[in-house]
C-alpha cells in the first residue's frame, strides 16, 4: 500500500540551520548551506526563483497560539534536494527533514506568500518577527482574532478568486429609514486580466431632501457617472448586483463599519437576500458564499488597536495614503474602501506591513501587555502604533477629505491603475 504525500511547511530556521547538520554525509553539508545562505536564495538565478518575482518568495505562516514564522513550503524543500542532486552538488538524494519538522494546516491558523528583495530585507524581518511575537504576549483575544482575518484576507485577495464588492449607502441623515443614495465597487479576474466596475444611483423621489448634519454631496461622484432612478429601479438593481455577483463563486462583501450598510440591505427599501452570508472567513478559499469583510476591522488590526476606537473612512484613508475627496457620496466612499482594502490586502502581513508603513512607531518589547498612547490604549500591547500628532487625529477635522476636489484626483486614477499603490 502507497502511503500518502504529507505537504506542508517547514520552519525557516529549521531549514536554514538545522538541516545539513542532519545529513549523515559531511560532503553534502557544504552545497546545502550554500544553497540556502541568504545572499544566494535572494539572487535570481537561484533554483527557487519564482519567474515575475524580484528576490526570494517564502511563506509566513500564523500558528495556532498567533504567533508568526518564516516558512519554506515542503514543495520547495523537495525541489531544492532533487535539484542539488541533479546538478551533482550532493552525492546522494539528501534526505528530507524529519517529519516533525513539517507544519500541516492543522497546526497553521493561515499562511500566505511573502516577498524578500535582497538579503537586509530578509534579515530584517527574521529579527522583526521575533520581536513581535514577544510583544503579542498577552494581547487581546480580539487583536488576535482581527490579525488572524487580516491574514486570511490577504491569502484570498493574493489567489485572484471570487468577487470582492465594496458597498456603502447614504440616508437621508434626519431619517435614517429614507435612503438617498447607493454606491458600489467591484473587483474579479478572469484567469490573470483583473476586471473592475462600480457606480452610483440616487434615489430620484429622494433626490431634494437635503442633510443638516452630514455633508450632502450626491451629485459629486468622482468615479464615473451618477444615474438617477426611482425607488422600485433602486431596490430592483441591487437585488441583481448582488444575485449577478454570486454567480462567480464567493462574494466578499467590503464595508467600513458594516452594521449600518447590512441593515438597509435587509430593510424593505432594498430586500437582499442575505440567507448565506457569514462574518467569519473560513480556514481555507471558500468555492461560494457570501462573506462580509470591513475594513475598520482590518486597519485596527494593522495599527493593533483591540479596543473599540475604530478609525472613519477618512482617518483610514489618510494613514495608508490614499487620497480622498467628496466623502459622503455612497460611490466615492464605496470606492475609497475598495481602495483601502486593496492597499492591505496586498501588502505584507501584518507586522510587516505595519514595520513598512509607520516605522519604530510601535511600544517596547519589555512591557508586552503595557497599553499603548497615541491611540488611546486598545489592548494591543507592543504591537500598537503610537501616531504622532501630525499623523494622527489631534489635530485634523473628520472634515479632511470630505470638502472639495482639493486633492490631484490623477493620484486616485493611478492608484486604481496599480494595485499595489499606498502600500
């Protein structure tokens, strides 16, 4: 009887150091070493190059207890023998790590792709994990639980799949029950063309009730062209957008601060059947569904913020660099979020991405459970970042970006032609 192919991942540093000191043969240490020292796996004539890549890609992998690890796939660890072998830098087929080495899925909460351009970079985040996991000791179950999504989000945006829609409505803001306005935006692929859509409708029986408290800016969609339509059109066309979506596997929703958006979808005036929508992501891609994602969820576990003190639209958008105007038009806003769920999603994982974007702007390591200023604590420990006041809210209006085409908006068409942009 076959016994069958176990894959999984093995550890970085149990492959980079432990390894060829197994290798009963002295003459087969040598070419592993090399082969494995890190100004070689970087190089791009390594036998581990991936073709488009620029440097090395590994893995980072959350396991069961949240702590992070560096990680070689077991394909990649296989390749690497044969491949030693076959160029005859080994004299045997050297032997696979032992197997309680190997990390199946059972003992990883996710794992996703992560990219090393040179060898300081690889350093770097070989020293930067093992800090964080020192300062995530301790930390809140529910920094930990947002830090868990945030990686799962990233795994999933990273295979190309399914339908990610950001959504976002505007309502009458003396009445609550009277929708004025939706607005939306979609990203799917076709094998690897990336295909985008979004718009605007006003409620056209709504059209004159103008807000007192919230800026009313319905006719300033800056993303296409708004279209006027009555109340049974209105409630008719999102019952389609989000039927249409389904039908291409599973559909993440994308909100900022969903509880208000879900309750108009279900309210009379729209009356979408949301039957199978979960707030958990699952483990591994799901092949249908509907999955809610919010991206105030996802930015408090990037600035490691546990607490209640959940950034605006506007705060979030100023942190990862995207630039706003008209906030408060349901398009725009649905499209700024789109935007900030694109700029996470494909950056680095979390503490990488954090490290990159706000650098030495987390607390020590010598007090892991300390609560952290410039946020007003939250419960995340070393891993909070502390804003500068410039940075952060002091001394800015939640009015910032709502006001005017006061910023380039070529900046915002450039950031939709590169996905990669505000990381």
């Amino acid at each position: 009887m076959v016994s069958p192919v176990i894959t999984g991942y093995y550890r970085y540093t149990d492959i980079f150091f432990e390894w060829h000191q197994a290798l009963p043969d002295p003459a087969d240490r040598n070419p592993l070493k090399a082969a494995l020292a890190q100004d070689a796996i970087v190089h791009p004539e390594h036998p581990l190059h991936k073709e488009g890549v620029d440097g090395a890609e590994l893995y980072m992998g959350t396991l069961q207890n949240f702590e992070t690890r560096l990680l070689f796939s077991s394909a990649q660890v296989e390749y690497l023998r044969y491949w030693l072998h076959a160029m005859q830098l080994t004299k045997h087929l050297i032997a696979l790590p032992y197997s309680d080495c190997l990390l199946t899925e059972s003992s990883l909460r996710n794992v996703s792709p992560v990219q090393f351009k040179t060898k300081e970079e690889l350093r770097k985040a070989l020293k930067q994990i093992e800090k964080n996991n020192k300062r995530l000791k301790g930390v809140d179950p529910t920094l930990n639980a947002r830090r868990d999504i945030f990686e799962r989000v990233r795994s999933f945006w990273s295979q190309k799949q399914g339908v990610w829609c950001a959504l976002d409505f505007e309502a009458w803001d003396r009445d609550h029950t009277l929708l004025t306005e939706f607005g939306w935006s979609t990203v799917r692929w076709e094998g690897e063309t990336r295909i985008e859509d979004r718009g605007h409708l006003i409620v056209k029986e709504h059209k004159y009730y103008t807000n007192t408290f919230v800026p009313d800016y319905k006719e300033y969609f800056s993303f296409g062209k708004s279209e006027e339509v009555d109340k049974a059109t209105f409630k008719r066309r999102i019952q389609t957008l989000v039927s249409d979506l389904q039908s291409a596997g599973p559909l993440f929703l994308i909100f900022h601060d969903n509880s208000q958006d879900i309750k108009y979808l279900k309210s009379k005036a729209v009356e979408v059947p949301l039957n199978n929508m979960a707030f958990l992501l699952p483990e591994t891609l799901p092949q249908e569904g509907i999955f809610v994602i919010d991206t105030a969820d996802l930015f408090a576990a990037l600035e490691g913020e546990a607490g209640g003190n959940r950034r605006s639209l506007e705060r979030v958008c100023r942190h990862l660099q995207i630039p706003t105007s008209y906030l408060h038009n349901a398009g725009n806003d649905a499209h700024y979020t789109m935007l900030a769920l694109q700029s996470m999603a494909s950056g680095d994982p979390v503490d990488m991405q954090r490290e990159k974007r706000w650098p030495n702007h987390t607390g020590s390591t010598s007090q892991p459970n300390a609560s952290q200023g410039g946020g007003g604590g939250g419960g995340g420990g070393g891993v909070k970042v502390n804003f500068d006041p410039v940075e952060g809210d002091e001394d800015f209006s939640d009015d910032d970006g709502v006001y005017g085409p006061f910023v380039d908006m070529t900046q915002v068409a450039s950031m939709d032609a590169d996905p990669d942009a505000g990381q």
